[in-house]
C-alpha cells in the first residue's frame, strides 16, 4: 500500500487470471420449474465476487456532488487504458493512480485496508505514527449480496475520520467497472478529489482468489494466526515505505509475490517467497521486502503482528 511514487506502469495489468475464460453451464434450464428454482438458489450460495478496486487521486478538482456511482461503458485490461478513458473520455486531467488491490469475498463478507497517501523516502529520519496514520485512508468493501450477473457492494472511504466516499447496495453487474467519487480533505487550499473504480466479475467459490486472511490476518510472533470473532475489527498493515531493487539487465523483469510477518513496530520478519519469477532474483526480493515499513496491523484499536502479502517489482537500469 502507500504506493503514490509508481507509474501507472508500475502497477501493471489487472489480475485477471481467474477472470477470463469462464463458462456457467446452461443445464439448469433443463430442469423442471421446481427443481429449476431449487437449483438457483444452490448456485447463489455457492457464487462469490472478485472486486478489484484502483484508488486514484485527482488534484485541482472538486468531487461531483452526486453520491451515484459512474457506470464506465467499458471494463479495462489494462490500468493504462483505464487511465486513458477518464482523461479522455471523462475529462478528469490530473488524474493519478495511487493503490489497486483485489480481493475474493462471499455473499455477507467485508475487508478493510488502509492506503497511505503521500511519499516515504527509504532512511529517511522516522515520523511519528500519529503524524503518519493521518496520512492514511481507511477503505471498506463489503458483499452484500451476489448472482450470476450482478454484486451488492457497499463501499467506504474515511480520511481523518471523515467519511469521503459511502454508498450502500450499489448493483454492480458482472465484469462491469463502476467509478465513485469524493473531496480529500486538504489542509493546502488547492482541492482534491479521490475517485475509485471498482471491478466486480462474479465466480464460484472454488475460483476466488485473494481472500481476506490470504492477504493479511492477525497472528504471534512466530506467525500461527489468530481466531477471530464477528465482533472482532481487524485492520491489515498498511505500505509507507517501498524498496524496488532496480539492476542493469536486458532480460524481461516482473515481479515476485513474498509473505511475511510484520511486527508491531512496522518491520518485516520471517520473510518468504510465495511466487517465484526468477530464483536468481529471490535474495533480492526477500532483502527488499524485509526493508518495506509498514504501519502496524491493529486489532480492535491495538497494534498487533500479522501476515501479510506484498509484490516485489523489479526495474532495470539503462
């Protein structure tokens, strides 16, 4: 998270993997109506949605005033392309990404995360984690409801306790992409809009990819996650600090996917390699991994150790 400094190139295409290529079997309307409508409402209970969701921001502009989401005609492969249609065709200029994730929820389920907005030079003298934590957005997503073709979101964004973006049961058919929109509040006079596409395909279970607890979820020191109850707030660790290990080289270079721990004081421990792209580049990711910050996970108000996921994104050098 807290990955202002990339180039919408940095971020890369969407995780569409799980996305493309899948066929509902038409056999349910074979069936007889009552065994028919048995059927459907067994598949809704086994239905779950992948939201991808990219955060943007938007300086020199004020948020249109109408809470309803923005239908895009089109779902994008690509965050340059999605970039492209809301300068281009929505006439938003200054438009910058600043965070995208998806995550696998079912029909009930939510997540939050936080995203930090603004740049951390690595070695840079420490600022205190108030002064940070201000810098921070708190998102939620929440499934409320899913079928073949459409998801029930309902989606927040709160910055200093202030609630930017809210919107409850918005329907979001399959593969559609959505944009919401609302004013940051700035302590500078310029204004500032922050806008989110969101991206919903509607999969089995099976197929969901990305959940929740794979992404972050409380655990020890020696990384056994921890029970948690319905009551229970958990707020994953949020990225202020990225080391992207930069070499000379003409090979084509990605990214690998690494796991680790974060302390309660925001480092990186018992850090590992979860999706290889080059064994050769493996020591490097893991030394830049464990160089990220991180403000601490909290559960409850209360800093705690927990899992989490993050890119290592190789660059090469001229």
């Amino acid at each position: 998270m807290g990955e202002a400094r990339r180039s919408s190139r940095a971020f890369g295409r969407f995780e569409r993997g799980a996305l493309l290529g899948l066929i509902l079997v038409g056999a349910v309307g074979m069936l007889i109506p009552e065994v028919r409508a048995q059927s459907r409402v067994a598949e809704r209970a086994r239905l779950g949605a992948s939201v991808t969701m990219v955060l943007y921001r938007a300086r020199g502009r004020r948020a249109d005033s109408n809470p309803e989401p923005v239908r895009l005609a089109q779902t994008f492969d690509s965050l340059d392309a999605e970039v492209t249609y809301l300068r281009k065709v929505l006439g938003i200029e200054q438009v910058t990404p600043v965070h995208i994730r998806s995550v696998g929820l079912m029909p009930g389920e939510r997540f939050q995360d936080g995203v930090f907005l603004g740049d951390r030079t690595p070695g840079r003298d420490p600022e205190g984690m108030d002064h940070l934590a201000r810098r921070v957005i708190q998102r939620t997503v929440a499934l409320n409801s899913v079928s073949r073709t459409e998801a029930s979101l309902s989606v927040a964004l709160i910055h200093r306790e202030r609630t930017i973006v809210r919107v409850e049961g918005v329907g979001v058919r399959h593969f559609e992409t959505i944009l919401l929109e609302g004013t940051l509040s700035e302590e500078a006079g310029e204004p500032h809009a922050m806008l989110m596409t969101i991206t919903v395909t509607v999969l089995p279970l099976a197929h969901l990819r990305n959940r929740p607890r794979e992404l972050s979820a409380p655990c020890d020191e020696y990384g056994r996650v921890l029970a948690t109850g319905p009551e229970d707030v958990f707020l994953p660790p949020v990225l202020i600090e990225r080391v992207t290990p930069k070499f000379p080289s003409r090979r084509p270079m990605g990214s690998i996917l690494l796991e680790g721990i974060v302390t309660p004081e925001g480092r990186v421990i018992n850090a590992r390699v979860v999706r290889p792209f080059d064994r050769e580049m493996e020591a490097f990711a893991l030394e830049a991994f464990q160089r990220f910050r991180f403000l601490p996970a909290q559960l409850n108000g209360r800093p705690i150790h927990a899992t989490v996921r993050e890119e290592v994104i190789f660059q090469t050098v001229p």
